[in-house]
C-alpha cells in the first residue's frame, strides 16, 4: 500500500486532505503535524522521515507568517527553505514523489498579465524569499519533484481572509479593504483535490505548476463576494495598500497563469466562487 507523508497536516491544505482522504482508502494515508515533522529541527526532521518511510510527501507544511517572517528571517529560512532541502534529498535517495506548495509570494507583483511558471522571481518580503530558496533547493535536490504555486489561500480550517471577514463582517456596521492588490483566492478544497489527481493521473510529469482558482479579483471585490454569500449587512470601503501598511511589503499583482497544469494535468478548475460558494455550504 502507498505511503503517503502530510506534512502541515492541521493547516488548511492539510485539514482539507484529511477530509478528502476518506475517499482514496487504497493509500495509507500519515497526517503529521509539528510533533510527528519538525520542520524547524533538521535532525530530528531527518530522524522522522527516515521512521516513517513515505513513498509519497505532500508538503503542505510551511512558514507562512509573512509579517512576522520579516523579524524571523533566521526561521522563516529554516523551515522554508533547509526543511525542503532535506524533504526534497530524501525523496530522490529513497524514490520518493515528492509535491511541495509554493506561492505566489515568489513574484514581485509589477507584472499586468498572468504570470507563467517561466516568469522571473523577484520577491519583495523575507517570506517570498524563503519560498524562493525553498523552490530552487526542491528541484536541486530532486529534479523529479513537483512544486505547486498557489495563491491567497482559505478554507474552513485555520485562520485565513474569508473567516476574518466573517468575523468582522457579523462584529461591524463599516469595513475598509485593499483593493489595489490583484490575484485569485485558492479554495484549499480544490487544491488538495488537484494534488490527488496529479499523483493519480497516469504520467508523473515534474517541475513547476501554478494552481489558484479562476478569476481576477482584487481583495476588496472577494470581500464583495464574501458579503454576497454570507448574506452580510455590513458597508465595504475599497482602500489603497498605502493606507493599510503592514511590515512585509505585498505584491500588488500576482495573478498565476494555470494553462500548464490545466493542459498536463488535464485540470478542470473552477471559478474562485464556486470554491466560496462551497465553503458556505
């Protein structure tokens, strides 16, 4: 039977794909959260891997506290980048699959198309530095992983954008959001679905993908979305990034182009409210 290793098992990726697991019983399926990885001890990280034995890693687990990371760049780096090192050295010395989230954080939001897994990386916080570095040592290691590039990331675990504006929205008469930072939302749902059918399809195809859901939104019209769904009664204001700062710079535009894993992967992706419109469900 398959072994297939969750790391970051209680975030929202991981929580999705132990929901989703129940469906794929012919896989052993080992949902490993900080205690079972130690993504911020590379021993012990080494130790683990080596007891568990997967045939397949998803590694979902990450450093994602993008403010915090740019006082924490020592252990943003650690986890973000030497732990997939490591993950990535093992799979290619034991035959493993390896599929390893990214983001989108890896671009540096001046671009007005859809970015392609071929654009130039320049990121402009420590966060989307560390998932740089973290990206370039995965196929240095194991040039037969794959790396999944995803965007403004939500679901009904953990803590995310559409649960703080339910939140707010149900607390407050008025709220202000960014609406000069452009990409798509990515229900983690559809992500974890897409991981499964990427280890299912018949050809293991390796390098780079991206994978949101579809659309071109910005963060105010999501939380318009939001709204629309939740039946909310609260006022929303549009409001520029520079009346909002925040420790890490945001890349203003980070649409990812999915053309690549939609034509290799024979992907059907849907439409970002689709996604939302599961979530409240």
């Amino acid at each position: 039977m398959m072994r297939i290793l969750v790391t970051g098992a209680t975030g929202q990726l991981g929580s999705e794909l132990a929901v989703l697991s129940s469906n794929y019983s012919q896989y052993k399926w080992i949902f490993a959260d900080r205690t079972q990885i130690t993504l911020d001890d590379l021993d012990i990280l080494e130790v683990q891997l080596h007891q568990i034995q997967p045939d397949v890693i998803f590694n979902c687990g990450a450093y994602t506290a993008v403010d915090k990371a740019e006082t924490e760049k020592e252990l943003a780096f650690k986890i973000n980048h030497r732990a997939v090192e490591l993950i990535a050295k093992y799979t290619q010395e034991h035959n493993a699959k390896l599929i390893h989230i990214s983001t989108d954080y890896v671009f540096d939001g001046t671009s007005s198309v859809a970015l392609n897994e071929e654009e130039e990386t320049n990121p402009i916080n420590v966060y989307g530095a560390s998932k740089r570095a973290g990206e370039i040592a995965c196929l240095k290691e194991n040039p037969t992983s794959i790396i999944i590039r995803t965007s403004w990331v939500y679901s009904k675990f953990g803590n995310n954008f559409v649960k703080t504006m339910q939140r707010l929205m149900r607390e407050r008469e008025a709220i202000n959001v960014v609406n000069d930072q452009i990409g798509s939302p990515t229900y983690a749902a559809d992500l974890a679905q897409a991981m499964v059918a990427i280890l299912e399809f018949p050809e293991w195809i390796p390098g780079i993908y991206n994978y949101s859901n579809e659309g071109e939104i910005s963060w105010y019209e999501f939380a318009l979305s939001i709204k629309e769904f939740g039946g909310y009664s609260c006022n929303l204001g549009g409001i520029p990034s520079a009346s909002y700062p925040t420790p890490a710079k945001r890349p203003e535009f980070s649409l990812l182009d999915k053309k690549k894993i939609k034509t290799i992967y024979k992907l059907d992706i849907p439409n970002y409210k689709e996604g939302l419109k599961k979530m409240f469900v």
